[in-house]
C-alpha cells in the first residue's frame, strides 16, 4: 500500500503522563501534551489481521500510519506517553507495536494503538 501526505488527514496528539504535588500534599495525574501530528487510518484485509494477530489482540486496537517519530518508539516501552486521536473518535491509547521506518526522507511509522482502560478477554 503506497502511503502519500494526503492519507494523513487527522490530527493527534501526543502526551506524557505525570503527576502534580497539591500544597496540601495530595499527588493528582496530569497529562501533558508534547506535540500534536497529523496521521491516517491504516486498514487491513481480514485474511491480513487473522494471519498476523490473535483476535484477542485486536480488541480495543486502532492502527494508524504517521510520519516517522522517534518519540513513538520510545513510548513503546514506556507506559506514561499516550496518544490521543482526536477526531474521529476523541479517545487515549498507549503505543501496543509498531513497526518505524527510518527512511532518510521522512518515512511513515504504522502504529498500533490500544485503548487506555481497554482490557481484553
């Protein structure tokens, strides 16, 4: 699937969790926003999806195509960074897999996200 600028028609943001001290010495969760980036949705066949994850994995999993970041390796392993797409659907995912392309150029990353609270069964 040949991937161009114009299939990265949403916009997303990407944040890092932390923690604030109150002055009465109560800790709240913040979610700080890092940057903002454009992606598209990436669709697989259903013969694709079954060949290459479990159907377990695929609940709660969006996929997504961006420009390269190597922020977005990073928050594989790294549970406080999130990403929230927020159109169509509004909601916070963690980094699941993904698989970077370091293209000299400015490759495109495909990126699956899982939702933040989801839980599969």
């Amino acid at each position: 699937m040949k991937i161009t600028l114009e299939r990265l028609r949403y916009k997303a943001s990407f944040n890092k969790q932390d923690f604030e001290e109150l002055p009465n010495g109560n800790t709240v969760n913040t979610n700080e926003k890092l940057f903002d980036f454009w992606f598209g949705y990436y669709k697989q066949s259903l013969s694709q999806s079954v060949s290459s994850n479990a159907f377990d994995f695929l609940k709660d999993k969006v996929t997504i195509v961006a420009r390269h970041n190597d922020k977005f390796v990073e928050a594989l392993n790294n549970t406080s960074y999130s990403i929230t797409l927020m159109k169509p659907n509004n909601k916070t995912y963690t980094i699941a897999s993904i698989n970077p392309d370091y293209e000299i150029n400015g490759g495109y990353d495909t990126i699956v996200l899982s939702a933040v609270g989801a839980t599969t069964n």
